[in-house]
C-alpha cells in the first residue's frame, strides 16, 4: 500500500493537470464558454459583432460562430458585460438657489445596462459621461429653485433629474433607474454658521419664553390660592366669636362648669407666664410678709445722723 500511494498521488495530479489543460485549450479554440447569471458576452471578429450570448449557461461556440469560433479568441475580442443593476452616489453638486444661496446637492442614482453592444461601442467610458450628464442636469434643472422648495420638494426634483437624463443614457446602452435627491445643505461655511447662530438664538428666545409664560401660570395659580385661603380665614375668623359665644353660652347654664372652666384658664394663663410664683401657706402668711419687710429695710443703705 505504502508502495502504491506515489503512484497513486502522481496519477490523480497527471489527472487534474491534463483536465485543466484540455479545458483550457477548449475555451481557446472556442469549442465552449460558460455564460454567468446576469452576464452577456459580445465576440467581435476583424470589426465585427460575430456573436451575442446573453443567457446563463454553457455554450457551444461552433455551432453558432461556425470557423469563426476557432480563431475568435486570439484573432479577435471577447467583451465581457455584466447587466446587474449598479449604483453609484454624488457629492455635493454645486447649484445655486433663486435667492442666490450657494447649495450642494447630493444624488444617488441606479444604472444597469440594457444594450450591451452600445454600451461597447457609442461610447468610450458611458459610465463616466452618464455620471456627468446628470452633473449638468441637476444643476440645469435644479438651479434658481426657491430655497424653500429646494430644502422640502426632494421628490420632484429627483423626478426632473430622471427625465431629463434617462433619454439621452439610452443611447449608450444605459438604462437609469431611480434617482433620488439624497442630501440639500448650504455649502457657505459663515453663512452655515450664522443659520446654527440664529437657529441657537430662536431655541434660547423659545425656551426663556416658555420658562417666564410657566413661572406666570406658577404665580397665578399661587395668588388665586392665597385669595381663597385668605377667603376662607376670613370667613373662619369671622364665625370664631359666634362658635364661641355659643359654646360660652351652653356652659354658662351650669354654674359649677363654668366656675371650674374659668379656673382652668386663669392657671393656664399663669403657667404660660414668665413670672414667678411663690406659694405661702395661710397660717404662716403674716410672719412671711414681716420677714420679707425686714430683708428689705435690711438691704437699703442707711443716712447718716446730722
């Protein structure tokens, strides 16, 4: 087995060599080519289209290119094209608004190609002249707009793009597909930035509007409380002699209450005094306010005698 693997791995090489080889010489001579999906190929002979094959697959070149097949690929020219949709963006194109506003323009565009032999022939670069027909027809179309109806109507002028520009790229195999007017912005720096400055300015007019139009509603609101509160106080300080007349009046036919409620209240108005109090028994009252007397002669200088 050890013997045999050599032999084995040359033979597999040998193999895929020689399958390489003879497809290769294959495609040279023009016995087959292989056609991608969404591809189309033109073989052009000593000035002349010998054949188109636009559809996926493999093909015979010699039924349908006859001798011509056997020397097309290296007398003459296979030109490759892929008919997928592409896309392409451009930046700020520069137009100008009716009030004389410098603006940049961006627009994206779709482009696929419909007539590859046109493609090949009216037109040496076809992608460069559409990206710079719709340059001119942006800014043929879309210059001296209103500055307002150039910043919100995107939808009608990436209308107008379109038709202007779609007529003239068929001619070269192209088709356009959607244009849209991606992005409007001003392309003058001062004037960008007195906009940022006035659009700054608005905001803090706006806010310091709605903050003084709160703090007015704050103190209305504040003001009519204090009215009704003061409104009720008054009625409460008003109904005060009344509730306590009455209360008064309903204690005053009990006696003993309204002995005891007096009391009650001349204490109470004693203990929230200040003063001092001093307690004298009634047996002892007479000898206290003596003493009293003498500590307080004692306490006055005394005259000399003339």
């Amino acid at each position: 087995m050890t013997e045999s693997l050599p032999i084995i791995i040359i033979t597999v090489s040998f193999c895929i060599f020689f399958e390489q080889a003879l497809l290769g010489l294959g495609k040279f001579f023009g016995f087959y080519t292989i056609i991608h999906e969404r591809e189309t190929r033109v073989y052009v002979l000593f000035g002349d289209i010998v054949g188109v094959l636009d559809q996926p697959g493999i093909h015979f070149l010699w039924p349908k290119l006859g001798w011509r097949a056997l020397v097309v690929n290296w007398l003459g020219h296979a030109h490759t094209r892929s008919m997928s949709l592409d896309q392409k963006y451009l930046r700020s194109i520069p137009v100008n608004s009716e009030e004389g506003t410098p603006m940049g323009i961006g627009v994206w565009y779709e482009m696929f190609i419909t007539d590859p032999v046109a493609h090949i022939f009216r037109n040496v670069d076809p992608e460069g002249s559409l990206t710079a027909n719709v340059k001119n027809e942006t800014i043929k179309n879309l210059s001296n707009l209103p500055l307002l109806e150039m910043l919100v109507n995107r939808h009608q002028m990436s209308r107008m793009v379109r038709q202007e520009v779609s007529a003239e790229s068929a001619k070269w195999g192209y088709k356009l597909g959607s244009v849209y007017i991606r992005k409007v912005h001003f392309r003058d720096e001062n004037m960008i930035n007195q906009i940022e400055e006035k659009v700054v300015n608005q905001l803090r007019q706006v806010t310091s509007a709605i903050e003084q139009d709160g703090k007015n509603q704050v103190n209305v609101i504040a003001s009519r409380a204090e009215q009704e509160a003061s409104i009720e106080f008054a009625k409460a300080a008003a109904m005060r002699p009344q509730i306590v007349g009455t209360t008064l009046q309903k204690i005053s036919q009990d006696p003993e209450i309204l002995s005891t409620m007096f009391d009650i209240l001349e204490y109470q108005r004693i203990i929230d005094g200040e003063g001092e109090l001093v307690l004298v028994p009634d047996h002892a009252r007479g000898d206290i306010l003596t003493q009293l007397l003498a500590a307080e002669n004692k306490g006055e200088p005394q005259t000399p005698k003339k």
